[in-house]
C-alpha cells in the first residue's frame, strides 16, 4: 500500500499525467506485483477523479478501463463476470462524486459487453434523471391535500351528527309523553347516517397517508392491536374498508326512507321485501368475502 501511495505522489507531483506516466503506471498496476488488485483499482479511480481531465494523457481512459474490467473479470473467485461486491464497489467509486464523467460511462459501456451478467445497481442514471425522479417521488406529498380535506370533512360530519343528536334529545325531552317516535326515530338514524359517512372520510384520510406518506408510528408499535379497517397495504385493501362502510351508509339510508315511506298496498310490502333480502345478500357476500380473505 505504501508503493502505491509513493506511486501515486511521484505520478502527480506536477498536476499532471503524461503518456510516458500512464506507461509506467500499466505496467506497475498490470504487469507487477501479481496484476491488478483492488487497491491499485482504487488508486486508478483517485487518478481520474483528482487530476484535471485536461493534464489527463489520453492513453489513461484505455488503461482505466482495461484495468478495471481485469479486476472485475479476470478474478478466481467469479471469472467472467460480476458479482455482488464488485458491483456494489464500482457503483460506490462512481458515486463518490456525485456524477458519471466519460471515464466512467466507457467503463460501464464496456463492462456491458465483457460481462457474462450486468448487475442492476450498475445501471447508474444521470443527475438529471435522479433530480427529476427525486421531484417525482415528492409530488405523493399532494396527496395530503386529500388526507386534510377529509379529515376536517370528517370532523365537520361528526360536528353535525352530533348537533342532530342534541336536536333529537331536545326533541325526545320536549315530547317525552307523546307516543309518537317516528320523526324521533328519523333524527337518531340521520345521526347514524352522518356518523358512517364521517367515518368513511377517516378510512380514506388515514389509508391515503398510509399508501403515500409513511405508516403511522403508534399503530407499527402494536400490530397485534391494528384495527381491520387500518390494514391498508395498496389500494385494494383501501377499497374494500371503504366499501364495507359505504355499505353501511347505504344500509342505514334504505331504513332511514324504509320508515318514511307510507305503504299503502301489497306492492310497496313486496318492494320493502325485495330490498331487505339484498341488503341481506350484500351482507352475506360481503361477510363470506372478509371470512375467505
């Protein structure tokens, strides 16, 4: 190591790499000391990365990449081609500065036709590429105009709920000695319906930060306690803890209208029938589907 630590004083003591140089360094990186190592490896890429390109002889780019590929292909452990740590060590010295050079990307370019295999994290992409992936990746923070929207929507819809309940115990104190409930029993159930509604908003809101953001901390730390309707891994499981409570909605909208429809004939029971039995079996399908999952 110190060998080449001189080597490499002697070789850039005027800032610069001339033909000659580049000679006597394939010759001490290649030809002695038992060939190519990762050392002298390391020591070619602190070369390219520290001296001007313009004090760069030409010949380095061919002894730069003839070196290299050696090292990478010609070794006893995976002959031929590149394994795990070879590739994650090339694609951290290219990553060291932050950008590909031509140096660089002849090297991958080559690799690509002397290998046997290409690992993907070799398949490095351009600062443009990352910046604009990296600006991609950071619009899913819109989605929290979704999360905010229905959560305050949602405390709106409990807020109301709520009033109703007041209105109907207001109403229930005022007329306790009637004996009629309907209207009575219309307040409660718009309560219900308010309520439901309010809490799909809450599934949508939390289930949305979940896909995009992040999970939510307290809920990770106790799995064992994770409500159903928060085991939300994609978009599908998202759906069907909206549509189960959507279902409710629509369940306590038929009663609600159920008990305000006035029937006067056989037809209107039948119709009241025909609708309880598939509420009935949207209920089943939906409970068969929940125990199957």
């Amino acid at each position: 190591m110190e060998d080449l630590t001189a080597l490499r004083k002697s070789l850039v003591r005027d800032g610069k790499l001339s033909d000659n140089d580049v000679e006597c360094l394939r010759q001490k990186l290649l030809h002695d000391d038992g060939g190519i190592t990762m050392e002298k490896g390391n020591l070619l890429f602190e070369l390219k990365d520290t001296v001007s390109k313009k004090n760069l002889s030409a010949r380095f780019s061919d002894l730069f990449v003839d070196a290299i590929c050696a090292l990478l292909l010609e070794d006893e452990d995976s002959p031929g081609e590149i394994d795990n740590k070879e590739a994650k060590w090339v694609r951290a010295r290219i990553q060291a500065k932050g950008y590909m050079d031509r140096y660089d990307k002849r090297l991958l370019k080559a690799l690509r036709k002397r290998s046997i295999n290409f690992p993907e994290i070799l398949n490095y992409k351009s600062e443009i590429t990352r910046r604009f992936e990296y600006t991609l990746y950071f619009t899913r923070f819109l989605t929290l105009l979704a999360v905010f929207g229905s959560l305050f929507a949602a405390i709106a819809l409990f807020i109301k709920g709520s009033v109703i309940v007041v209105d109907g115990m207001i109403e229930f104190v005022t007329h306790i000695t009637s004996p009629e409930y309907e209207h009575l029993l219309e307040m409660f159930v718009s309560s219900v319906d308010v309520f439901l509604f309010a809490m799909v908003l809450i599934i949508f809101g939390v289930g949305i930060y979940e896909l995009f953001i992040s999970k939510i901390d307290p809920v990770e730390k106790k799995a064992d306690n994770r409500p159903t309707w928060m085991q939300v891994s994609n978009v599908d499981d998202l759906k069907a803890s909206l549509g189960k409570v959507i279902l409710m909605v629509l369940i306590v909208t038929f009663f609600k209208y159920s008990i305000e429809v006035e029937y006067g004939n056989v037809n209107d029971l039948l119709k009241l029938g025909v609708g309880i039995i598939l509420i009935a079996g949207a209920l089943f399908i939906t409970n068969k589907s929940h125990h199957h999952g």
